[in-house]
C-alpha cells in the first residue's frame, strides 16, 4: 500500500494540474486528444494483462470496453433524467452528477468484469486459440444484441413512467447511445490511467505477476511448480474487462464521441491488440508508448488514412517474424540497456 | 434446402480451416478472407468478361470457368501466403503465429478495400443461371441455385476425400498431421505439404466465396463484419466436427447451417448469429475433441 501511495499522488497531481491546465493552453482539440490518449492507455494496458503477461489471446476486448460504456452511458443517462429530470451535465467538482458518473463507470466496470468472468470461464480450460475464438465471437454478438436494442428514450416523463428492463434495453440500436452528458474529463482520465498504471506494474513485480508470466512462458512447468493456472487466467481477464469496462465507461461520457455498436466493434479491439503486440508483450511502459503514438499517428496522417490499417496490419507481421516479442519486449523503458547504468542483476528478458 | 446449400458452403470453408490445423496446429485466421477473396474474384471475373447485364445468362462452361478462375486464383494467394508470412514462423510460438495470421487477415481486408482493388462499395453480383424452383417437396421450395450450390460443394468434397484416402499426397499430408517430425524423417517433403494443403484449403474457399456469391448476389465491401461472422461460423464448424478431422468439418459445416437456419425460422431470425456460438460454447465444454474428433491428451 504504501509503496503505491507516492505513484498513486503524483498521478493524481498531474491529472489535476492538466485538468487545470491544458484546457487554456493548448486548446480543446489537444485536450480531446489527450483524453484519446488516456482511455487508450487504459485499453491497452489492460489487455497486455492477458496477451502479454499471461500469454493468453483476447481478441474482444472492445467487447468488455461496450459493456462497460453502455452499463455507465445507461446509468448516467436515465439516472440523470430520473433524479434532476434532464441529461445535461451537472458541473462543479463534486457535485451530484460528476458522483453518478464516477459511480456509473465502477458499475460498469463491475459489469464487465463479471462479462469477463463468463467469457473466460469456459475458453480458458482450453487453449489459446480457442480464446481468441470465443472472445472475438462475444464481441461479435454483443454488437448484434446492442444493435438491436431500442430508441433512445429523450423525454423526461417517458423515462419516469418507463419500468427499469425498459430503459435498460433502450440504448439506441445500431445509431448509437446519444445525448450522452459529457462528464468524461482529463481529471477523471488520468485519475483511472494512474490507477491502472500502479496495479499493472505493482502485479507486474508481485508473485501473482510473476506467476502470470510463469503460465505465459510454459503452461505445464507452471502448473508443475503449483501454480493454479485455470485460476489465475480467469483472475487477469477478470481484471483486464474490469478496466476495459472503466475505459468504456470514460469512452462514453467524452466529447464528441458516438457510443455505438460500430465503434466498439473487432477494429476497435484490434487497435487495442496492436498496441499491446507493438509495445511489447508485458511491457507497462511499452504499451503505453504504444498507445500514445498508435493515438497520434492517424491524426499525423490523417491524408493517407485510407492506408492506415493495411500498415498495421503489414507493422503487425513483420513485427511476429522479425521481433516477436515486440518493440521493448518484457521490459520497461526505464530497464532499457542504454538507458541504465551498468547494474549487476539485469536480464529479465526472456524469448 | 436452404440449410443443405448454406450448411455445405460453411463446410468448405471448414475443410480449409481444419486440414491447416490438422497439420500446423494453429488457426488460420486468413482463411475467412481468401473466402471473400474468391468471392470477389468471381465478381471480378464476372464482370470482366461481360455478364454484368441482368438477366443475360451466360453458358455453363464460362461459369466454370469464372469458378476455376477465381479457385486457381486463391490456390495461388494462399500459396504465397504461407510462403511469406507463416513459414519464417514455423519454429516460433503459438502466439505469434497466431498474431501473424490475424495480421495477414487485416492486410487482405484492408488492401481489398483499397481503390485500386475492390473498393468500399458493395457490389451485385451478376447471376449465372437462371434462379428458378425446379421443385416443391412436401412444402420445401428446391431452387436450382441451391441444388448447383450443394452439388458443387459436394463434389469438391468428394474429390478432396479421394485426395487425402486414396493418393500419395493424401498420404503424406495425414502422415505430417499425424507427426510432423517423424513424418520428415521418413522422407515426406514437409514444406512441399504444407504449401500444397495451403493451396488445397484456399481453392475450396475460394469455390465457396463463388456459391455464396452465386446465392447471396449483394457483395459486402472486402472489410465488412458479415464476412469476418462467416469465417468464424466456418471455423466453429470446424471444432464441431472435431478440429483436424476432415470428415468432421464435412459434416459441422452441414450442422451448422441446418442449426442457424432452423433456429432463425423458428426460434428468432434476429439472433441467428447467437445460436452458432452458443453452440461453439456448449460443443467446448462438453466434448472439446468434437463430434468426430479424437481426444489428445496433452503432451508433457
């Protein structure tokens, strides 16, 4: 606890001091993006818990991040409209509606990881390649279920009269969730992203992490040694949608964003796979580059978008043949060679 | 009859899946996209030899030909697929093989929809025969695209069963499924398999891309979910069967379409993609070999 609490307080500063900030100095194009930015940290280091630490393939984690963004949308919305009577943003730092927010983003992480638990349960008993299978099928079937949900509903009498199965099922279908009250801020963000980064590299350091790559190295020889490996594959999926969820539930609530089925389907969770694959699998820091620049470059490319997936894509092989372990490997930017001085016990890397 | 037609071209895309993960164990995620490759092929060919006009059917044998066109087409990307992308990874890990085959899947999505290719419109494809009921069984409407569909289909099956039990290739690819090692020291050309299963699996897909075209004219762009649902379908039909066992995929691939269409005419049409993985689910927990597939315990 208490070796976390001084990462955990300067996360929390500088979330508030951009929140402060960033706003007036570089201009609500590049808060958006940092927000981008954020949320895609969260995504990614999320997913490295599966694919990178614990070798496992998830290939629907965008699934979990719709779960959690339509559980806290749907909270936020109809809630709003049944405690104030409309779903405009309620500003101050504490007040009622940023307290709803924050709770409706928990709730939808809860949600999404019990999605999680349900998804993993049965795949994980088997092999990896059955994982990717049946993730990549949840995600396909939750966008055909959100697809079919109803109309948004928009006036507050209709939301009172309406029963909770109701409005839990009037998400606005294939349009997308609208209307949507712009809590999401680059103070919530970044509080969420410093939150992450502490477990993930705090579990990173711990015997749980260490028995996570333990399963991801050679399944058999960890279970040999008694490591439940069923147990812990549920768990670090388990821990993976909660935040992936959390990243939904920030995703909906943003600035200019459509909740929609479309968005969240498997381009989005093989955005979130390549960033994990290209910063390293089981690197912290590398797929927090990883998402920084995978968040910038299309905006740096914007004339050649049309190229940007079949550059992935090419990205993506040649980094299997070439370096499959990814851009940093195991390692964290700061265990880099160049970057420390000659320390006795280096050598975490392994093939 | 619907069931038949859909369920044997879910079965030739099965046999592709299934005869690569018999003999590389892993799951050719690419496989769902030389599908669409064939069927864009056929459009492709369609219309570059005129028979874009509604209702100008053309002979018979310039059907085929578009069918063989497109088969020898995808037999050759599937070639220069494993060629490039999969055998520098035979000795790496699972994972990363797996990763590779997912980025091979984006790269055709994604250079399909270039302009330069296919493009992000959906296009019609123009019908070769003439759609008509040949006839009514007990209430079943029997449509002479289905009928050349499925027999087509069954054909094809029947001459892969002769190819993989009756020849010396056949020999070799089960002898290299069954142990790939032993199999080289006995003197099988491992990599000459391997490329010819490739080329094996990507013409069956490429002949069910020209069915489902032939029966689904409106061509979705190379990217579209529908495609990459299809595949998927493919694939569960494949583990239904028993992963690795040719016959297995025959025979999911005709279980699977029957089960999504029985269940999207009496159950709810809106949730038929439901069905086929709830399926996949229960087949996992039950009996992970599958239907005609052999328990492997794994090796220590």
């Amino acid at each position: 606890m208490i070796r976390s609490a001084a990462p955990v307080a300067a996360g929390f500063a500088i979330a508030v001091l951009l929140q402060l900030a960033a706003g007036s100095v570089v201009g609500p194009f590049a808060v958006k993006l940092l927000m981008d930015i954020g949320i895609n940290v969260v995504l990614a280091v999320s997913l490295n818990l599966v694919n990178g630490f614990t070798g496992q393939f998830s290939i629907g984690h965008a699934g979990f991040m719709a779960v959690g963004g339509y559980v806290a949308g749907c909270i936020t919305y109809y809630g709003s409209f049944l405690l104030w009577g409309g779903a405009s943003v309620r500003p101050g730092l504490l007040s009622g509606g940023t307290l709803l927010f924050l709770g409706a983003c928990l709730v939808g992480s809860l949600v999404a990881s019990g999605a999680g638990f349900l998804v993993g349960l049965p795949s994980l008993r088997l092999r990896g390649d059955y994982l990717a299978i049946v993730t990549l099928g949840f995600g396909e079937i939750l966008r055909v279920m959100l697809q079919r949900t109803g109309d948004v509903l928009t006036d507050p009498a209709s939301v009172k009269g309406a029963a909770a199965t109701t409005l839990a099922t009037s998400l606005g279908g294939s349009l997308g969730f609208s209307g949507l009250p712009y809590y999401t801020n680059l103070l919530w963000v970044y509080v969420f992203v410093t939150v992450t980064l502490v477990v993930a590299l705090r579990l990173k350091f711990s015997s749980y992490g260490r028995a996570f790559l333990s399963i991801r190295e050679n399944e058999i020889a960890a279970e040999a040694v008694g490591v439940n490996t069923t147990r812990l594959k549920v768990r670090a999926f388990v821990l993976a949608a909660a935040f992936a969820g959390l990243a939904g539930g920030l995703f909906a609530h943003e600035v200019g964003v459509s909740l929609n089925p479309r968005e969240l389907g498997f381009q989005k969770s093989f955005d979130i796979v390549i960033m994990v694959v290209l910063g390293g699998m089981g690197s912290v820091s590398g797929a927090v580059l990883a998402a920084i620049v995978l968040t910038l470059l299309p905006e740096a490319l914007r004339s050649f978008s049309e190229f940007r997936m079949p550059i992935y894509a090419l990205a993506l092989i040649l980094m299997m043949i070439l370096r499959p372990q990814g851009l940093l490997g195991l390692r964290e930017v700061w265990e880099l060679p160049w970057l420390r001085r000659r320390s006795a016990g280096g050598g975490t890397e392994t093939a | 009859m619907d069931g038949v037609a859909v369920g044997s071209l879910y079965a030739l895309i099965a046999l592709g899946y299934t005869m690569v993960y018999g003999i590389l164990q892993f799951i050719n995620f690419a496989h769902s996209d030389v599908f669409v490759l064939g069927a864009w092929l056929s459009y492709t060919l369609a219309v570059a030899f005129g028979y874009a006009a509604a209702g100008a059917h053309p002979p018979l044998a310039a059907g085929l030909l578009i069918l063989v066109g497109a088969m020898a087409a995808c037999g050759l990307a599937g070639f220069t697929i494993e060629r490039l992308a999969y055998r520098p990874l035979r000795r790496a890990p699972r994972l990363n093989v797996l990763i590779t085959a997912i980025g091979v899947s984006l790269l055709l999505q994604n250079v399909g929809q270039l302009k330069w290719f296919f493009g992000t419109q959906p296009q019609r494809m123009p019908s070769l025969i003439d759609d008509k009921i040949l006839a009514v069984v007990a209430g079943v409407q029997i449509h002479l695209v289905d009928l050349a569909g499925a027999g087509t289909a069954l054909l094809l099956m029947l001459v892969l069963d002769w190819l993989i039990f009756r020849t010396r290739m056949g020999r070799a690819m089960r002898a290299v499924s069954h142990d790939t090692a032993v199999a080289a020291l006995m003197g099988i050309n491992v990599d000459a398999v391997v490329s010819f299963t490739f080329v094996l699996g990507s013409s069956l897909a490429a002949a069910a891309g020209f069915l489902y075209a032939m029966k689904y004219p409106g061509l979705n762009q190379p990217a579209h979910a529908t495609w990459v649902l299809l595949g998927l379908k493919a694939f569960v039909a494949a583990v239904i069967g028993g992963i690795g066992n040719v016959r297995g995929a025959m025979l999911g691939g005709v279980l699977i379409g029957f089960i999504e269409l029985f269940g999207a005419a009496y159950l709810s049409p809106h949730l038929r993609d439901i069905y086929v993985f709830s399926i996949l689910i229960l087949v996992l927990l039950l009996r992970p070999s599958g239907i005609l597939g052999k328990a492997v315990a794994e090796k220590v």
